[in-house]
C-alpha cells in the first residue's frame, strides 16, 4: 500500500521546467530511491514533499491527506522527517539535548509552554533518547556538544533525532554526500538495520550507486524533471534509457 | 502648491544627511560585511572637526592697544586674532568665516585616519563573528566617541555659523515664477543639498567607473569570488571604511551649522540612519540614497502644522511608522537584494 | 564553581538522581540560588563594608536607593537574558516594556489603590500584553532587522509618550501621585500626597542598625524588590531548566532543523519575548513603587541598551550573569559618578604636586560625569575578549586555578563560546 503517492505534479520557475508531472508512489516499509543526473529535479522535488516548494499543479498524499500548502513543521507532525545533505543539528546544544527535542515535538506537538517542568523529570523521554542513542552506539557522546562531534557522528545524530520520532516516512537527501568511504558503508549499514528492525519507510535521494543499489526496493529516475523509468534495482540497472540518461555518464 | 515645493524643500536637508550616513553605512556592510553602529559617532567627529576648525582659525591672543583707554584710563587691552596677525584685516576675517567649509579639508584626512584605525584596530578582528557582535562592539565604541568628545567639548551644543556669505536666504520661489516672499530658504540647507548631491554623485561615479570601484562593487555583489580571482579585496575594503568613514565625516562638517553639534548626535542619527539602511534595503547603496531622501521629505510633510493639527504628534514617529510598515510589507526594504542579511 | 551556563539539564539529572536539591532544583542550581539568597537578604550589611566618616564611606552602596536599583535592573536584565541569551533576539527596544509597566503601576496608584501588590501585577500585565503585540510584528524578521524593528517600536513608543499621548503619560513631565488623586481604595482623606504602601507599610519605611561605626539600613521597599527579584530568579531557573528553555536555546542554534522537527520556533520565541516584556514591566512597575514617579526618558532607546550592556557585561544565556552585569553597572554608575577632582585629589595627594596634577587629569577620564567612558571602554573590552561576561571570566580564572577540575572545565569552555 502505497503511504505517499505524488500525482502529476509540475513546478516551473521562470522559463525552466524543474518537475514535469511527476508520478511516484512510496509503498510502505519499501526504500524508495529517487536518482538522476544534477539538475534532474531531484531536490526539487524533495522540497515539495516537505512543504518548501508548493507545486503549481499536481497533488502530493500522504497517508490519505494532502501535504500541499502545509508548514514544514505541519508535514513532520503528519509523521515524514528529513535528513539534510549537511546534517541539521542544533550545534550548540549537546547530543543528549538534540535527541530530547524531536521526543518532545513528538509527545508535545508543534508547541507547549513547558516552561516550569524540569527536564530531568521527564524519565521517559530520557530514557527514549538514550535507547535511540544505544542503538546508534552513541550513548557515550550524549554530553558532548553537537558541534565538536566529527562529521559522521552529525550524520548519525541527524538519523537518530529523525528515528527517534518514529517517522511514517525518513526521507533522506543524500546522506554519504561527502563522507569517507567508512563512514559510507556504517551509514548503509545503520539504515539496513534500523529497517529490519522497525520496518521503516523511507524515501532516498542520493548520487551514490552503491548506496543506492544496497538499500533500495525500488528506483525512480529523473531526468530534466520527468520521471523517466520506475523499476526494481535489478531492472534499472540494465534499463537502456537509464545507461544513456545517466549511468553512462557515471560510469557504472 | 507652493506649500508642497516648501516642505520638499524643507525634507532636502535633512534626506541628505541621511542619504550621506546611510551611504556609508552600506558601503560598510556591502563591502566588510560589518553592521557598524558607529557610524553616526564618525558624523558626529566630523561635526567636531568643523568645531575644533573653526576654533583654531579663531584663536587670539592680547595686544595693548596704546590708541585706547578703558574706562580707567589704562590702556585697552584688544584681542587680536592670529588669522589676521599673519594674513591681514580682510583677508583673515575671510578665513575666519570660511572655517566650515576649510573645515572639510581638515576633516578628509583626519576622518580617513580614524576609519582606518577603526578598521585595522578593531573591526578587522569582527569580521567572523557574528552580526549581534559587531553590533554590540560597535555600539560600546560609539559611547566612547561620544564620552570622548563631551569630555574635551562639554555636553551642551556649540554653535558653528556658516560663513556670512552663505547664511542668507534665498528667495527660492522668484526662481521657479512665484511672487516675491512664496518661497524662501535658508540659503546653507540649499548648499548643503547641492553639496550632498556632488558627494553622492562622486561616491557613485567613483564606484561605476574607476577599476578599483569596479572590484569593489564586484566584492559587495559576491566576495568569494573576487576572492578566488586572486585579487586582494581586503585592503581595498580597508580603504573603503575610511572612505566611509570621510563620507559620514564631512557630511557631519557640513551639517555643523545646521544643528548645533552635540555629543548626543552620534547616537540620535545612528537610530535614524539604520532605519534609513533597512528601509532602502540592507547593501543596496542606490537603495540608501532614495531611502534617505524619502524619509527626509515624508518627515517634513508630516511636520506640516496641518498635519501635526491633525495627527498630533505624527511628526516624531513617522519614520518609524513608515519604517515599519516597510519592514513588513516589502521585507528586503525597497531596492534590498535577495539573500542580504537572512538566516 | 560558576558554570551554571554549561550545567545542562541532563548533566543535572544524572547529578541530581543521586543527591536531590531543594525548590525542585537540582543540586547545583539550589546552591546557587541559596547562594543568591543569601546574598541579597544581607545586601545591607555586605555593601556597606566601610564604617560611617571613614575615607572609603563612600564606596558603600547600602543604602536604600542604591540597593532597589541593583534588584529592579537585575530583574529587567534576567528577563533580557530569557529572550537575547537563550533564543539570540536581540531586542533593542526593551526599555518599552519598563516604560509601559512604569505608566501602568502608576495609573493603579493614583486610581485604584496606593497598595503597591495590584500596582505591580497591573504593571506585569501590561507589560507583557504589549510585549506580545510589538513581538507579534517583529518577530515577522529575524537577526539585525528584528533589532531594528524593536528599536523602532521602542523609539515610536517614547516619541508618543512624549508627545501624543500626553492624557495618559503626562508628556514631557511625566506623572506623579498628586494630592488630588482620588484612589478607589484608601486614599489619604487628609489632601496629604498619598505615598505607595504595602498594606499601610510605607516603601519608605526603614530601619536603622548602629553597630560600631556602621550604620546599616533595611528598608522596605528594597526587601518588597528583592522578594520580587527571587522570585524573577527563580522563575528564571527553571525555565533554564525546562523543555522550553531547551526549545529556547535550539532558536538560537537551528531553526530550520526545528521547523523539520514539527516545532515552530517564532511561537517559542514569541512567547519568550512576551516572558522577558513581563518582567520588564515588573520591574518598571517596582521602579514606581519606589519612588512613585515616571517620564518617557525611561523608554528612550540608550535604555534598551543599557539593558542589553548589563547582561552581555555579566554574561548573557548564563544564569547569574545578568545579575552581576546589573550590579556592577549600577555600582559604577553610582559610585564611579560620585568621583571628582577634590575626591581624585585627595587619593593621589601623596605625589608631588606636579605629578598629582597630571594623575588626577587622566584619572578624571574615567570618572565623574564620564563614567560612561568607562563602561564603554570595559564593555568593549568584554565583547572583544569575554563574549561570556563577567561568568566566562570568573570560569577561566577558577580554571587557571583548579587544575584538578581540568577535564570539567575543558567543556565549560567548548560550552560558554556557543552560548556566547
């Protein structure tokens, strides 16, 4: 069953056709991975389903209900959370303190004026991050400071405050853009887990092959913000208009 | 309609003195990327200078005067001043009366002197922190400019006559075909404008058409690039702030007449000089220039004794009423750029 | 040690599983705040450390005057720092919402009651209502221009005050209570001028202990401020300590990664804002209830940035920063203006005539009517080489000191520059 299905949407800006009617449906606990070459329409079309870019036509479901026209914060309360290319962290803050704030948005919504409660009486929500934490063998940075973290750590706190939300749907934009090859293959090796694990949906942006070809179930290819071919890795990877549009150019 | 000529008249003044401080105030952040909230202490050293001028050229010393006697009989001591000691009668009180205008030549050097300080001293170090730091060093400098002058000068204001000739009015309304008396202005805003003007016009042509202006605006326009060319914009931006800081200076000189300087000047015109910046857009120089002149004549029409019988009051927030309905309505201010000054 | 800045929340739980604190404060916390306490219960008797006559007599700041002042400011200053050191607004109009308090506190005296209880919380009110109206529009922008809208606001709200809304602010000279008040509720019947009171006790009122050569003085009115200040204090504690001073200090560091959380961070800040304008207004309606006077000098913009001084001076997002920036400047400004030449003359009158001449010129800079240098000059000094205060400097020399706390304090550092 598909839990996000994205239905002819268009976006121009000014002369240049960034998405043309784009059709994609996300099926649940399926990792759905969206590829093409730069330019394709990929981030672009990322941004619509997180409510930055309002399509000018088409329609975009998330689980029965339309995302359109929605806040960024709306859509994730609606249960899709997104991974940066850049991991988002709040840098200033240490890792114990960034797990807490996706618990609390999660139990508390949008906004509560908690302001006299103490955080070290909230028993479960601490204990909800540190298990989160474990699970990304984090527990022992959880009082350091985000920002002094090395940058596959901001990767793997970036996941976990997004797993910790118990998300519908992860939606990441290239998470191993410009990250060593170790840290790469820890980062496959995390979502492979977490997905046998909790049996996550998830829909991936990414330039990596490898990482794409081990995660996903099934790939969409843009090019020049058309969908170009919807298929299995298996077949993609012998698609003949995918050679020519983009692993050619990759050379694969 | 002679009304309306009168009060655009009346706005001219003081727009350009806006323009000339919030000009500055751009070329500082459009080029260093620095918000300085010094800037209305630089025009306020340059009022200063018109001041510290026009004392030195009128200094004096006693002389007997063996002609006259006092009251008692003794001989009349006269002060004789040094101007006409070394120039002669005429020639010297000429100088005397001038001393605003010499005043300019004073303070080009001396304001490009202390902008460069200001820069190599302690701005440069500023340029990675963040902008609340910048605010707030700047901020703490202004007081010390401030505290500086009124400790040499005293806190009341001292007046700076412009020169005889140029301290009359000017029937302003036989120029334009109107009676005798419709229209008639001090004839020192009028210069002032007409001063202003030219200062704004050389910033501009010295931007658009010199090579080094050219970098320069290159720099505002995208500094990481012009940084890869390999050319070296950082001591072209240093000579920029004390370009700047000359700007805000002399504009100050030449407003000493105006308004009496002042200690608290610095202060006053900063507050209204960045809302003058964010109204124009923050790094759009042509942006500042139209904004200062805008708020200048709108605070002159609200001035108008029907207006103020009418919205009592007007006359003192209208800047900031027109700022903040700006602010709201046209977010980037009138001609602001995209991608300046956002999160 | 100082590090209440860096002390997180969950750094406190693990503290406190093991020995709990009290006021629902972890252990660290409490101490301070008893420690706070302390300190302000026997102000009387810690700032008046010189005995009457003596030459140093006039570096006493214990008396009753003085002391309001260092609680009132220390109020606005712990509220600015809710807004500027957890979120990073930085608000230049803040001085508004004392204005506004002021005018509120003293409406209630003339009309309503001379009981300064409902003169104070009719200041917090409105305080805090107009905090919300004038942050609804600016917080619409972010960084320099949301200074420059607060600032606009501010200077709006004082050129009304000033001038338009005469009726309501007396203008250019203010407002007093009058003998032709007529409160609602026990006015004097005499056409005496009534006087602020608690209950009948007069804010004025004072007692006087002769030790020796000391004489200390505790007055009401500061013991009503000071409650209100512990009070303020403690509030200020545990919204530090809460989920929404967490979501306050995530503001500062990342709002787009709280927006793609489900939060939104202008409602957290909004209400910030609101929190901060009510304690200005508390202590705008304190001011009143001291000295039951008030003119739109009080909003005028150089007050928004003494506000902003103090808590950068002590050390803004750190608990007791705010209030040691609101002291410190107060105690100069009170003690540093006292100076001049005579003063300057005597000190240094053990030079040769010559020499104390010139010492006593370039001392005189710093003192006297300039004092403002001074403080410009330090709190230069302070954003240029301590963007953490007076805190940042107290835990870097306890860190020169205390080797053994080495580790502890190599986080304290990492910490106090991001909360800069």
């Amino acid at each position: 069953m598909a839990i996000l299905s994205v239905k002819g949407v268009n976006k121009r800006f000014g002369g240049l056709q960034a998405l043309g009617d784009v059709n994609l449906d996300v099926v649940e606990n399926t990792c759905h991975a969206i590829i093409g070459p730069n330019g394709a329409g990929k981030s672009t079309l990322l941004n619509v389903l997180v409510g930055k870019l309002i399509p000018d036509s088409g329609s975009v479901v998330f689980d029965g209900q339309s995302v359109l026209g929605r806040q960024p914060h709306e859509i994730n309360q609606m249960g899709i959370s997104r991974v940066f290319q850049t991991p988002e962290i709040f840098a200033d803050l240490t890792v114990m303190e960034n797990m807490l704030i996706p618990c609390f948005a999660k139990r508390d919504g949008a906004f509560r004026m908690h302001a006299i409660e103490s955080v070290r009486h909230e028993k479960d929500m601490i204990e909800k991050a540190e298990s989160m934490l474990a699970e990304v063998n984090m527990l022992d940075k959880r009082e350091m400071t985000a920002s002094s973290m090395s940058r596959g750590d901001k990767r793997r706190l970036e996941m976990a405050m997004c797993l910790v939300q118990e998300p519908r749907l992860l939606l990441l934009d290239e998470p191993t853009a410009g990250m060593a090859r170790a840290d790469t293959e820890n980062t496959i090796e995390l979502l492979k887990t977490i997905r046998k694990e909790r049996g996550l949906t998830m829909a991936i942006i990414e330039h990596d092959m490898n990482v794409v070809f081990s995660l996903a179930d099934r790939i969409t290819v843009l090019a020049q913000g058309m969908p170009l071919v919807e298929d299995t890795p298996d077949n993609i990877k012998g698609h003949p208009k995918v050679r020519e549009a983009y692993l050619g150019e990759a050379q694969v | 309609m002679d009304q309306i000529i009168v009060q655009i008249l009346n706005g001219l003044d003081k727009g350009s003195a806006y323009a000339l401080i919030a000009l500055g105030l751009t070329l500082i952040f459009g080029t260093l990327g620095v918000v300085n909230f010094a800037h209305g202490a630089l025009f306020m050293m340059g009022a200063f200078c018109a001041v510290v001028t026009s004392k030195i050229l009128s200094s004096s010393h006693k002389v007997v005067d063996e002609t006259r006697t006092d009251f008692l009989g003794n001989p009349l001591e006269v002060d004789v001043f040094y101007m006409q000691d070394w120039f002669g009668e005429t020639a010297g009180a000429a100088i005397m009366d001038w001393a605003v205008p010499l005043a300019i030549l004073v303070s080009i050097p001396v304001m490009i002197l202390i902008g460069f300080i200001m820069e190599r001293g302690l701005i440069k170090h500023f340029y990675k922190r963040p902008h609340a730091d910048q605010i707030l060093v700047t901020f703490g400098l202004a007081i010390v400019m401030g505290e500086v002058i009124k400790y040499y000068f005293g806190a009341n204001p001292i007046q700076t006559p412009a020169p005889e000739a140029l301290s009359g009015r000017v029937d302003f309304g036989v120029w334009l075909g109107y009676g005798p008396n419709a229209i008639v202005y001090p004839m020192w805003r009028l210069v002032y404008f007409f001063f202003s003007a030219s200062i704004i016009a050389a910033v501009f042509a010295f931007l658009q058409f010199t090579t080094f202006g050219m970098v320069v605006r290159a720099g505002m326009a995208d500094r990481e690039t012009v940084g890869l060319l390999g050319i070296d914009i950082d001591k072209r931006f240093t000579f920029m702030f004390g370009l700047a800081a000359a700007v805000a200076g002399i504009a100050g000189v030449m407003y000493a007449p105006i308004v009496s300087p002042a200690y608290t000047m610095g202060m006053d015109w900063l507050v209204l000089s960045f809302v003058v910046v964010v109204v124009g857009g923050m790094g759009s120089l042509p942006g500042a220039v139209l904004a200062g002149f805008v708020l200048g004549i709108i605070e002159s029409f609200a001035s108008m004794p029907g207006v103020v019988n009418l919205l009592p009051g007007i006359n003192q927030i209208i800047i900031y009423v027109v700022a903040i309905a700006i602010l709201l309505i046209r977010p980037r201010g009138l001609m602001g750029r995209k991608g300046v000054m956002e999160d | 040690m100082t590090d209440q800045t860096t002390q997180t929340p969950i750094a406190a739980a693990s503290a406190s599983s093991s020995k709990g604190g009290m006021f629902g404060l972890a252990a660290k916390d409490t101490t301070l705040f008893l420690v706070v306490i302390g300190l302000v219960i026997f102000a009387p008797f810690i700032l008046n450390p010189f005995p009457e006559g003596s030459a140093m007599a006039q570096f006493n700041a214990g008396y009753p005057d003085l002391m309001q002042r260092f609680v009132i400011f220390g109020i606005l200053a712990i509220g600015f720092n809710i807004l500027f050191g957890l979120t990073g607004y930085l608000s230049f109009g803040h001085a508004a919402f004392l204005g506004v308090g002021s005018y509120a506190a003293i409406w209630s005296l003339k009309l309503f009651t001379l009981n300064v209880i409902p003169a104070i919380l009719f200041a917090i009110v409105v305080g805090g209502f107009f905090a919300w109206v004038i942050g609804k529009i600016s917080l619409k922008r972010s960084g320099i221009y949301f200074s420059i809208l607060t600032l606009a606001f501010a200077q709006m709200s004082f050129a009304m005050a000033y001038s338009v809304l005469t009726p309501i602010t007396g203008g250019e000279t203010g407002l007093q209570i009058k003998n032709t008040d007529n409160p609602l509720i026990g006015g004097p019947t005499d056409g005496s001028i009534g006087r602020a009171n608690l209950f009948g006790a007069e804010m004025g009122n004072s007692f006087e202990l002769g030790i020796g050569n000391w004489v200390f003085t505790f007055n009401l009115g500061y013991y009503i401020a000071a409650f209100a200040m512990i009070v303020a204090f403690y509030l200020s504690i545990r919204i530090f300590r809460s989920p929404f001073g967490i979501m306050l200090r995530a503001v500062k560091s990342n709002q787009n990664r709280m927006n793609y959380t489900g939060l939104t961070p202008k409602v957290y800040t909004l209400y910030a804002f609101v929190i901060s304008g009510m304690y200005a207004g508390l202590a705008g309606g304190l001011m009143v209830a001291m000295d039951t006077q008030v003119g739109p000098e009080r909003m005028f913009w150089t007050a928004s940035g003494e506000i902003v001084i103090m808590t950068i001076l002590g050390g803004a997002g750190t608990l007791i920063g705010p209030v040691l920036g609101a002291g410190s400047i107060k105690y100069m400004e009170n003690i540093l203006s006292k100076i001049n030449k005579d003063v300057l003359h005597q000190w240094f009158a053990m030079l040769p005539d010559g020499l104390e001449d010139v010492v006593v010129e370039f001392a005189y800079i710093f003192v006297g009517k300039q004092w403002h240098f001074t403080l410009g000059i330090v709190f230069m000094l302070v954003v240029i080489f301590l963007p953490g205060g007076l805190v940042e400097g107290a835990q870097r020399v306890s860190a020169r000191f205390g080797r053994k706390k080495k580790a502890t304090d190599t986080t304290d550092n990492s910490a106090s520059t991001s909360a800069e």
